[in-house]
C-alpha cells in the first residue's frame, strides 16, 4: 500500500479557545464569552505528519482482505449495507463467499476506488492503524512542491490488528508507542487543518481548512461547494477555488449515481427501509475522489473540510445524559451532507468509538493516517 503524508512542523504554535459550533475563535479560553464550556485545540509540542488524502475504498478493500484473507468478517470489518446491491447510491465494497483467498473483498464498482472508505467507526480505523504499524516499511520518499512538503510511505500491511499502536483489549486504548503509524489526535487534526505557520487568518488560525474565511461572518466567506460528474463522482469544478464538498445553504447538495444504475434506483433503494420522500431528503449527499477539490490547507492537505468525517484518536467526556460506560471519540471536518459550519475549527464533534448504529445509517464516516517520529519498526519507542 502507498500511503503520502504532509509534514507539519512549527512545535510549539499557540493554542485557541473554542466554544463548540460558534463562529469563533479566541486567543484562550479565558477571553471566550463561555469560558465553561470552551475548549483549547490546535497546539501540537512536536512535528508529525498526517495523511495528505484520506483512506481511499481501494486501500481499505487492500486491508479487508489481508486482515481477513478467509471472508469470515469475525472482527466485524464489513457490513452488508456497504454493498451496492444494498445500497446502490452509497455502497462502495462487495462481499463474495466463494472467492479465492485473500480476495473475498472488492471495490463495488471502478469508480469507487479513488473515493474515501466511508463505513468506519473508531474501531475499524485502529485496526488499519495497526496493521500499517505492525507492517513492513519497503520504501520511505520525500519530496515538496507548492511550499509543502511530503513523505511517501510503501508498506506491506499486516494481518496483525489487534495489538500495535493501539490495543484493541483495551476499550479506551491510547498509543502505545511514541513513534509510528497513528490516528491523528484531535490537535494533530485541528493544527493541519487550521494552524497557518505564516500568521494568516485569525490568531494564526483559518476558518476553514481550504480558506482563511473571517469568523463571525456565518458563511459569507466559506468555500464553494463542489460539482460532481453525475456518474463518476469526480470534481468538475475544480477551477473554482476554494472549494469543498459540502451542502452549501440554498445549493444542490453534492451528489452522484454509479453509472451501473439507474438515477432513480440511487435515490429511492436504499437498506434502511425509509420511504423514498425521506430518503431523498435526509441521504442527499455523496463523498467526492479524494483530492478533486484541489484546496489544501496550512500545511497541504486536501479534503479536511466536507467529503467524510474523520476520526482522530482523542477521548471525550460523553454527552449529558450519555452512557459513561461507552469510549466517547472526538471526529473533525464535516461532509458532504452537511452545512458549512461543521468545517469550523468548533465543529468539535464527538461519537461513541463502536457505533454500530452509525456503521449501518451513515456513508460519510472517514479515516486519515498519521504518522508521529519515525514509523520504521527498528526506530520505534
């Protein structure tokens, strides 16, 4: 598998306070209006890396099928919702029985390949991680372009996932090594989507993880949605920058159909048995080829902002009224079936870490890499 990072340097950088879903950011918690309820993100102490796309259908499909060559899905890494004859709009893998070994996984259709793996929980995201850790590094490159810089990471994966940078006997496992393949946290997240080493935006933090923007402007100054080819789902107006996949306010939601159906099969049939008045209204938007958009961020990542949202490896208290007893994640970056907002800075989303619920109802849940120190087995710590 080839995996490109983004480096993201300036240990150190200063922090800023947010009060969750507000349109703001302030210099610390203590000059926010709600100083209970803000949070200080975005200060990272050391350089790390972190996924320049996000985990494509082809990389995961890569990693079902070395981490369970004989199909027997024990581990709960596939559900048959994902399929395209269950869900012909939003199913991106197939299951086949019969298959040979090591092949029981496949990409539903060609175009799917290059979009974001959308089915994952916490869980799901952990045990790629550690497959990435417990594989072998062939080949480490790197290189710049555009003022960022990049690493390129050839591994072979590992069927090794339930132990390496997080162990899954653990309900609220944390890293367990100081270097290697990682979920990024949520600072790691937030500081490559948002930190602008070169002092732009507001405190040194953007809006937006493709624009500066102007805080407390709503979304005068967000980015503009994305177009997709009805049929391939790729990025049509790419030369419109910024850009993002997300439901724009008073805009078709970005949206696509696999050539192999029928319009109208995409927006009624559907595994969860809602009529198809509701079904159209609530599943309106699709994921986007990673990248299509063109806009990166601070640092040079691309699709921070809409598309899938991503997991990082953070814990949070749950909910009011929330069961403790479940591990509670935080999630960052919004989708494509959202509203602008959920791209600030803010947008301090949170889930439980096993949702099975959210693995069936919900197509744009999202994973990036990162990468902390050196991840070749003989460097680790």
């Amino acid at each position: 598998m080839t995996l490109t990072t983004v480096k993201v340097g300036a240990p150190g950088n200063p922090s800023v306070g947010v009060v969750p879903f507000t349109d703001a950011v302030y210099r610390s918690c203590a000059d926010s209006p709600s100083p209970s309820t803000c949070q200080t993100v975005g200060g990272v102490r050391y350089p790390y890396e972190i996924g320049r796309l996000e985990v494509t259908v082809a990389q995961w499909v890569a990693f079902l099928n070395t981490a369970d060559p004989e199909g027997r899905n024990r581990l709960r890494l596939y559900d048959e919702t994902e399929s395209s004859s269950a869900w012909p709009k939003y199913g991106q893998i197939n299951f086949s029985s019969t298959a040979g070994r090591g092949r029981h996984y496949s990409v539903a259709f060609p175009e799917w390949a290059d979009k974001p793996y959308a089915f994952s929980d916490f869980l799901r995201a952990a045990r790629f991680v550690n497959s990435l850790y417990n594989g072998r590094l062939i080949s480490e490159r790197s290189s710049s372009g555009d003022g960022f810089a990049y690493v390129t990471y050839q591994v072979a994966l590992s069927s090794r996932t339930e132990r390496g940078m997080y162990d899954l006997a653990r309900p609220n496992t944390t890293r367990t090594a100081r270097t290697g393949f990682v979920l990024p946290s949520q600072d790691e997240w937030i500081k490559a989507a948002y930190y602008d080493p070169r002092g732009g935006g507001t405190y040194s933090y953007w809006k937006y993880p493709t624009n500066p923007g102007v805080f407390g402007d709503g979304d005068a100054t967000a980015p503009s949605p994305t177009v997709l080819n009805p049929t391939t789902g790729d990025v049509t107006n790419a030369a419109t920058q910024p850009l993002a996949s997300y439901h724009a306010s008073g805009k078709p939601a970005p949206s696509w159909c696999p050539a192999q159906f029928q319009p109208d099969v995409c927006s009624t049939v559907n595994p969860l048995g809602l009529d198809p008045i509701l079904y159209a209204d609530v599943y309106q938007a699709s994921v986007s080829t990673v990248g299509g958009a063109r806009t990166t961020s601070p640092w040079g990542t691309l699709d921070q902002g809409g598309n899938a949202v991503e997991w990082t490896d953070t814990i949070t208290p749950p909910p009011f009224g929330q069961s403790s007893l479940r591990v509670w994640r935080r999630l960052h970056g919004g989708v494509s079936n959202a509203p602008a907002y959920q791209m600030w800075p803010s947008a301090v989303g949170l889930q439980p870490q096993d949702n099975v619920f959210y693995n069936h109802t919900y197509p744009w849940l999202g994973i990036r890499i990162g990468v902390i120190g050196d991840p070749r087995p003989g460097s680790r710590q």
